[in-house]
C-alpha cells in the first residue's frame, strides 16, 4: 500500500551529479569529459546555431532574391469613393490630412477611381488614376495641377 512514510521517486528520476575534474579514477578527470582541445574544450566555448567553422556564415551562402527599389515613391491612397465624407469643396493634401483620411503630408496622395463621386470637387496637388480623373470630370469636378 502506498503511503507517505514508503514513498519513492521512480526509477532514473534521480540522477546523481556529474563531479567532473576529481581525478582520473572517476573517469572524468583532467579533461572533465571535454576532450583535448578546441573551442568545445573551453569554458564558455559555444558555438552559435549559425555559425560554420570556417566558412561563410548561414545567412550569407544563401541565395538572395527578388530587387527592393529604393528610389520607390510611396503612396498614400485614398478612393474617390472617400471623397463624400468630405464637406470642403477643395481636396488638397492638407484637407485629407485634416480629416484623417491621410497620415502625413510627407508622403504624396494618389486618388484611385473605386467608388463614386456624387458632388463635384476642386482637385489640387494629388495625383489620379485615370479612372478616378474620369469620374471626377463626369460629376463636374475640376483638376488643377500642382
């Protein structure tokens, strides 16, 4: 019956614990179970995951891929479907950006034709698609180049 004066961990629960470096008749004397010499022999000798002795590092002998432009001009866009929740008769950057439909004026705006236009609007210093200059233009709407 088991009980709390019989109770016992179970067999290989517990180890007793490597004394390395106590004399070659333990068998794990001198070298402590490291072997002769190298980086592996050291203290505080590890080796990182990516590390290859001698040659190029793993993230270096791998091929890279594709081309990342960095001349790339980024866009801020907004639908003209967007542009009725606007009461200002001008769209500019600056209007956008007071209505929190564009983040910063640092990036250019390019107004994409998804949507539909019910009023006419002012255009002014954004960029268009042809769609969106389409739809404006239909709804009696004006572009002036920046």
């Amino acid at each position: 019956m088991l009980e709390l004066s019989n109770l016992q961990p179970p067999k290989g629960a517990k180890k007793k614990r490597k004394r390395v470096g106590r004399g070659p008749g333990s068998g794990l004397g001198k070298t402590s179970g490291r072997g002769e010499n190298g980086q592996k022999s050291r203290s505080g000798g590890n080796i990182q995951a990516w590390m290859v002795g001698g040659s190029f590092r793993l993230a270096l002998r791998l091929p890279k891929r594709g081309f990342r432009n960095i001349f790339r001009t980024e866009y801020q866009i907004v639908n003209v479907g967007e542009l009725g929740r606007l009461s200002a008769d001008e769209i500019s950057p600056q209007s956008l950006k007071e209505r929190g439909m564009i983040k910063t004026l640092k990036k250019p705006v390019k107004l994409l034709g998804d949507g539909t236009v019910d009023r006419a609007f002012t255009v002014k210093g954004v960029k268009l698609t042809r769609s969106a200059e389409e739809k404006i233009k239909a709804a009696g709407g004006a572009l002036v180049s920046a």
